[in-house]
C-alpha cells in the first residue's frame, strides 16, 4: 500500500521520486482527482480525505527524513572547546569621543537639543552676526584660518547658535558641537580642537539659570558632589554681561572651564528676534580640555595623535 511504503522510504531523492508519481502532472491521485466529476458523493469524499492524508504522510516523512540528515552530520562534527583561542585586540571608544557621548548626554538630559554647522564657515555666522564687524579688535582674539574666498574655518562653534536661532528662532535651548580651527600650538591648544556652544533664549532667563546648569553639569560630567565655581568678568563681543567660569580642581588649583554670558541684544537682532521680548545666555567650552582632565591626559596633541600605545597607557 501506497501509505506504508511512504513510510518506509528514508532517502529524499526517493520520496521526491513517489511524491511525483502520486502528484506530479500525469501522477496517479493527479489523475484520479480529474476524473472526480463521475464520483458519487461519498466516493468524492472519500479521494479527498485520502488526498489530504497522502499529503501530510509525504510531508512528515520529509520531516524526519531531513532531521535524521541533520543529526547525522552533527553528530560527525566535533567542537574542540579546549582549544586556545587567539588573543584578539578589541577596539575601544577614543576618549574624544566618549566625553562627547558624555557631555551630549548631560546636556540632552536638560532639555538641550544637538545641533551641528559646517567647519568651513562665512564671516556673517562666524564674526559679524556674533557682534563682531569687521573693524572690531575682538577679531584679533582669536588666531583664524583664512580661505581665499574670504571664507574662514569655523574659530568658535559659536556660529552654531547663530545659524540655529535665524533658522529656528526662539524660545530656544541647544547646544552645538564640532570641531574648531586656530593658529596655535602647544601642550594645551591645538590648530584643531572640539568646541561646545551652548544656547538658551526665553523670555525670562537669567545669568544665575547659566550658573546653575553649569554646576549641575560639571557635577555629573565629572562624578562630583560639589563643584566649587568662580566667576569672572571677562569680555566676548557677544555677551554682556561676559563672565569666565573657573572650577577648583582637586581642592588646590583653578581651572578656567569655559567662556559664558548674556547674549548680546545686537546677536538676537542679527538672528532677527526682539531683544525686548527674549533674552538668555550662552556658553562656550573646550570639549577636548574636559576630556583631558576627566580621564587625566597631559598633552592635547596626544589626543589627535591616534597612538595605539599611548591609548593604552591612558586606560583605553
Ligand atoms: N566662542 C568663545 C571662544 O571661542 C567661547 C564662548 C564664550 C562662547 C562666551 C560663548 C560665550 O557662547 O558666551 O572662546
């Protein structure tokens, strides 16, 4: 019978080989379901059940057959688990870039949204707008790149505040980031380096909201329970009041960690927001310098020198 020799078969080719036979275009239950129409009813009834049951038959045997191929090839595999296995050098996260993933963590957690603007940068975004024309001494206080077009590399991610208050106004709290370009070079600057902008415009803020995201930041970015700040008047052309922010570092010394102030009536109106409806502050900071003395790095340059070896002897 049909049924037993199904299950008897234990090769694929061969039940491949029957199942044709049976349903393939001239196969014998093919042919018999043509000729349905001069059944009675129960005959009918009867060729489908069979129909139905030589088909789950053909199938299950696949089944198994394909399980018993499969077992016995791994049962003629064998895993030697004793083996040792190659050391592998794994990669880890540069410490540039794991205090950005830090520092924009923070931030985001205090309502700042991420924003970035391009390195090659127009005098509008970069001086003029920031209430720096073009007679303006403050241009001398940074060292700038500049290109042929009278374009310049980005000085101070600045420019990001500008070209996201023209683009989406205000209220506005962001916090830019990127690279920046100088003429200068020694243990603590580099012609490159990462700058944090950060921005926050409404109808009520104040410079002691700016000290108190500041502290709150430093505090976690740092893993401290108390920052001890001092604030100093400085000068940017655009903030007034301008403020320095410095923070004692291991109980003995001042660092100064980055530039701050109330942005400049003349910035909002470059930006095209009513300086008599909105006011806020910004701030400006290294990111590469947090990051040196976070993980305790000794020379800036290091940073960007991508050296296996020095990774390695910093912790990473
Ligand atoms: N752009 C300044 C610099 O490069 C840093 C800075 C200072 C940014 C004060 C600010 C600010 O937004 O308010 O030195």
């Amino acid at each position: 019978m049909l049924q037993e020799k199904i299950k008897k078969i234990e090769s694929l080719e061969e039940l491949q080989e029957l199942y044709a036979s049976v349903f393939g275009k001239n196969g014998t239950m093919t042919m018999r379901l043509k000729d349905m129409k001069n059944l009675s009813n129960d005959e009918r009834a009867e060729l489908n059940r069979e129909n139905t049951e030589l088909r789950e038959l053909f199938k299950s045997r696949q089944t198994k057959i394909e399980n018993t191929v499969l077992n016995a090839a791994l049962a003629g595999q064998k895993l030697d688990v004793s083996l040792n296995a190659e050391p592998k050098n794994r990669g880890t996260i540069h410490p540039l870039t794991q205090s950005l993933y830090e520092i924009s963590k923070i931030l985001e957690s205090f309502g700042y949204t991420r924003h970035t603007g391009p390195e090659i940068e127009d005098d509008w975004h970069n001086f003029t707008a920031l209430n720096t024309p073009s007679y303006h001494p403050a241009r001398d206080m940074q060292d700038t790149f500049f290109l042929p077009n009278g374009n310049v590399m980005r000085t101070q991610t600045s420019a990001i505040q500008v070209r996201t208050m023209e683009t989406q106004g205000v209220p506005i709290k962001m916090f830019g980031i990127g690279s920046t370009y100088r003429k200068e070079m020694d243990a603590t600057h580099g012609p490159m380096f990462g700058q944090i902008e950060g921005l926050y415009i409404d109808k009520d803020i104040t410079l002691s909201d700016l000290v108190g995201d500041i502290r709150a930041f430093l505090k976690r970015f740092f893993n401290l329970d108390n920052v001890d700040l001092r604030i100093r008047p400085s000068y940017f052309p655009f903030t007034e009041p301008s403020i320095e922010v410095d923070m004692k570092w291991n109980g003995e010394k001042w660092l100064e960690i980055m530039g701050a102030g109330m942005v400049h009536p003349n910035v909002l109106r470059n930006c095209g927001v009513d300086p008599d409806k909105y006011q806020g502050f910004a701030f400006g900071f290294g990111w590469d310098r947090l990051a040196m003395l976070k993980y305790n790095l000794p020379d800036l340059r290091d940073l960007y020198g991508n050296d296996i070896r020095w990774l390695k002897s910093c912790g990473f």
